[in-house]
C-alpha cells in the first residue's frame, strides 16, 4: 500500500495543475472551470482551446499513473492492486464523459450553449474531485 500512496502522492506534485496551491501564474484547475464558465458562444474557439488542454492535462495524468502501477505492480499487494484498478476504472470513465461534453462544445448550437458548457464544467469538477479524493485518500 505504500507504493500507492507514493505514486499518487508523486502524480500530484509533479502536474503543472496541481490542485496544491499555485506558483504565481500557473493555470489552475479551478481557473479552467472558472474561465469556461465566463465564455460566451462567440468565444466558443477559446473555450474549446481551454478544454482541450484541461483534457490533455488529465489524460497525461492518467497515462503517468498508470505507468507507475505497471512499474510497481509486483510490488503491490492484492489490496493495493484491486484499488489502483477501481481506481483508474472511475477516473477514465469520469473522463470520457468530460470527452462528450467537450464534444458537445465543439457543435453546440447558440441556443444549448450555456447548457453544454455547465456540462462540461460540471464533468470536469468531478473529475478534478476525483483526483482530489484520491490524493486524501493515500
């Protein structure tokens, strides 16, 4: 178990997003959903850009992790192995969610707009929650 808690704890500190406090200039993952939020449909190309690197942010996450546990697997015991799965599990399906709301940012219409982009901000803030829990909990 402690191996699990050495790659999560290691996953955090090393993102340029860390949900830690920031160096001065850094883009947050609360400022992501704060700016998405603010966009208006006519800047929909610069909320689309917004996404697509909090996305890309998450997916090396997720890829960084995931080569932590392949590293250390045999080194896990059959608790800590089990969690990392269930783990990994709710944070790639929490993140294709976040894939088809950014999908639906992308062909919006004017009219559902606001509504697509709460849906966003909405998967991606459970998301970002889910990495958060993850850290207190190891």
């Amino acid at each position: 178990m402690k191996f699990w808690a050495f790659a999560l704890a290691a996953l955090f500190l090393v993102s340029p997003w860390s949900f830690a406090a920031e160096a001065p200039g850094k883009t947050t993952a609360k400022d992501v959903s704060r700016t998405i939020k603010d966009y208006t449909v006519t800047q929909r190309d610069e909320a689309i850009k917004s996404a697509k690197a909090a996305l890309d942010d998450l997916d090396a996450r997720i890829r960084s992790l995931e080569r932590k546990l392949e590293r250390e697997w045999d080194k896990m015991d059959q608790a800590a192995r089990k969690k990392a799965r269930a783990t990994l599990a709710a944070l790639r399906r929490e993140r294709n969610e976040a894939a088809e709301w950014y999908g639906g940012l992308k062909h919006s219409s004017a009219e559902s707009w606001d509504q697509v982009k709460t849906g966003f901000v909405k998967s991606y803030e459970v998301l970002r929650e889910s990495f958060a829990k993850a850290r207190r909990e190891f």
